[in-house]
C-alpha cells in the first residue's frame, strides 16, 4: 500500500515505495531543520517552512509530469528519486552558505555523487535497485530527465515558487503549476512548453522576477545573509575543530549554536534580528564596473580598507556585490507555429523583466547603526560609489 501525506500546497501526496524508504532516512530527515528560505524568514515571519516540505512537493510535481510525458518504469524511478533527494547537498542555511562551502570544497550543492555514496540514502537507492551515479546525474540537470529537476522548466522552480508565496502570504508566486506540468513535453531531447503556451511560459517568468524583488532580494534578508556567510567563515576559520565537511552536514539550529558559540558577536545578531544596517545601497549606474566585478577576495580587501578609513574594526564592515543580473528563465522553450522557440524570441515582455531586473540590481555595504555615516563616507572614498537615500 502506498502512504500519502497531506500537504499545504499539492494536497495529498502520494508515495511509491522508494521515496516512502527513503523519506525515513536521516540523509532527508535532516531537510525537516533546513528553512527553505533561510533569512528571508526574518521578514516575512510565516516563512518557516523547509526544504523537507519542499523536496516532497518537487518529487510530487515530478511524478505528475511523468505521467503526462508517458515515462515510466526504471527511468521513473530514478527520476522521482533524484527529485525527493535533490536538495540534500545544502549546507544549513541552504543557498547562504552555499558559497563558503564551494570555496572550500569547489563542490556544489547539486553534485551529490561523492555525499549521497556513504549516505543512508544512498544505501536505500541501491537496496531498490537503483544507481546513486545516474540519480546524481539527473539532480545536476544532465540528460533529458535532468531538465525536469534542475532547468529552464523545472519543477524546482515551479514548487518553491508556489509555496514560498502560499507561505510568505506574497500572492506573486502563484502559478498554474498543473498546467505547466501538463503541458511540457520533448522535441528533439530538450523539454519545451507545447503550441499555445507563450503565456504559460510568461507567468513562471514573471513569477519569478516578482518574487525576486520581493522576496528573495528582500533588503533585510540581504544583509542577515551576508552577515551569515561572514561569521560562518569566522566559524570554519576558528579554533571551534568545526571543518567544511562536518559544516555541510549541519542543520540550521546546528549553524546558530556553534555561531552564538565561536563567533557571538555575529552570531547573537543574527539570531536575534539585530542586524547591521546600509551604509551604501547603490544601483548599477552609481556603481564602477570594476565594483560590480568585484570577486569574494575583493569584497574582503574593500572591507579592510573602508573600515581603516571609517576607524572601525573591520569586522564591522560587510561589502555584498551580487552577481551581474541573469534572467536563465529567458531561455526556456516554447512551441509557436510547430517551432520550439526560447522565450525571450517569442515574448514581448521579457526585454521589460530584463530591464526591471537590472534597475532593481543593488550593492550594499553594511555596518552598525552607530557606523553607517562614517562607513558611508569611507565606502564612497574607497569604492567610487555613490551613496543613495536609504531608510531603514
């Protein structure tokens, strides 16, 4: 008899014997205590959801479009169980840590050949059959089934999105998910939306830029990520004996313990939202190229120099540039005339998604309230950058 369990989003989902085996494995178990939107939970509060829940919506979403793309049998199987297993490669924190962990381990979060191997998760995919290698493969997005976890059209994407909007109570993440999953299908090996769903296609993308600049940019998130990331490598930089492989394994009350622990200063604010606030928040147009290229060793050396000039300590001082915006879900496919098109040919709006994306692009360097004035004036002497109207 298969189990089903209730859900806040899909209903009932219902399990075949792989997933119900491996859902009781400490390798998943583990995503119940890993929030799936880490510090955004800081401003929206109801955000507590994790990526348990999410993983469970993804393998539910992946069986639905299986059986409309008529795939069964033993590549259905490896399918649904890269879908359950995808998200076991995060860090705490999921994708706020994710960059202190490939820095160190020049491993992301989706390459899980080597830490699904020795995992009880891995020991359940063989004892059914199945090959821990290909189910890797599909979590890293290879081959025509690997789109449908990690892609363009991925149900990834099309689960978070609905259930960080359901749990956030932002309405800008609802999509048709059933639609979108009735209607993928293959041509020529690559997944693409079928005739008559340019429309389709536009929801998921402007869903997702919606919820960008609302959501997952949040300004308050931003700065609770980078103080996060900046105390965990304080952490993995400390005597506390904590290395990068035991730091990957942790889950999010972990991460807070041993912070509170070995990096307090830090690790107190973050726990109790007393966060730093922004000093610059500039746009693309008030930012040097060179800025905006700035790598991770670049940002550090920005940090030393401004808190020299500022006279704080330059533990005090966060420089946070994102990467240059991209728009991947631009390029998924659609079908228009018998022709699979990417989207951004297709679809008038998303030269306008683009162009709000980059207005909305901000760099920030943050500090304690007490700095911010002469943190300002040290970061527009040292970066170039011009300081805009910021109220926190």
């Amino acid at each position: 008899m298969m189990k089903a369990i209730k859900d806040s989003v899909h209903d009932y989902i219902t399990l075949d014997p792989v997933a119900g085996d491996l859902l009781d494995t400490r390798t998943l178990q583990r995503l119940r205590h890993i929030k799936q939107l880490s510090t955004v939970r800081l401003v929206y509060p109801s955000a507590s959801h994790t990526r348990f829940e999410h993983s469970l919506g993804v393998y539910h979403l992946a069986s639905r479009a299986l059986e409309y793309l008529g795939v069964d049998g033993d590549r259905a199987r490896h399918l649904t169980a890269a879908a359950l297993l995808h998200d076991t490669g995060h860090g705490p924190y999921g994708h706020q840590t994710e960059e202190v962990i490939r820095r160190r381990t020049g491993v992301d979060h989706d390459e899980l050949g080597d830490f699904l191997g020795d995992t009880d998760a891995g020991a359940v995919l063989r004892d059914h059959g199945l090959s821990v290698d290909r189910v890797a493969a599909i979590v890293r997005g290879e081959g025509e089934l690997g789109q449908l976890v990690s892609g363009e059209l991925d149900v990834d994407r099309m689960d978070y999105l609905v259930r960080d909007a359901h749990h956030t109570g932002v309405p800008y993440g609802t999509i048709d998910h059933e639609r979108l999953v009735r209607e993928l299908q293959y041509q020529d090996g690559t997944l693409v939306l079928a005739e008559g769903n340019v429309q389709t296609a536009e929801s998921l993308l402007l869903a997702r830029a919606l919820m960008d600049a609302t959501v997952y940019r949040h300004h308050v998130s931003r700065v609770a990520g980078a103080m996060l990331e900046r105390a965990s490598e304080r952490l993995l930089e400390s005597d506390a004996g904590i290395d990068v492989e035991r730091f990957r394994r942790m889950a999010d009350h972990d991460l807070l313990v041993a912070l509170r622990e070995h990096v307090p200063d830090l690790g107190e604010r973050i726990e109790y939202r007393n966060l730093y606030k922004r000093a610059i928040w500039a746009d693309l147009a008030a930012t040097p190229a060179d800025v905006v290229d700035l790598d991770h060793e670049g940002e550090r050396d920005a940090e030393r120099e401004i808190a020299a000039l500022a006279g704080v300590d330059d533990r005090e001082v966060i420089v946070e540039v994102p990467g240059r915006p991209t728009f991947t879900e631009a390029g998924s496919r659609v079908v228009v005339d018998g022709v699979p098109q990417r989207l951004e040919d297709a679809s008038e709006l998303v030269s306008g998604l683009r162009a709000a994306q980059r207005a909305g692009w901000r760099m920030g360097v943050y500090a304690p309230a007490e700095h911010t004035d002469a943190v300002a004036a040290a970061a527009e002497d040292v970066l170039g950058v011009r300081a805009g109207s910021i109220r926190d």
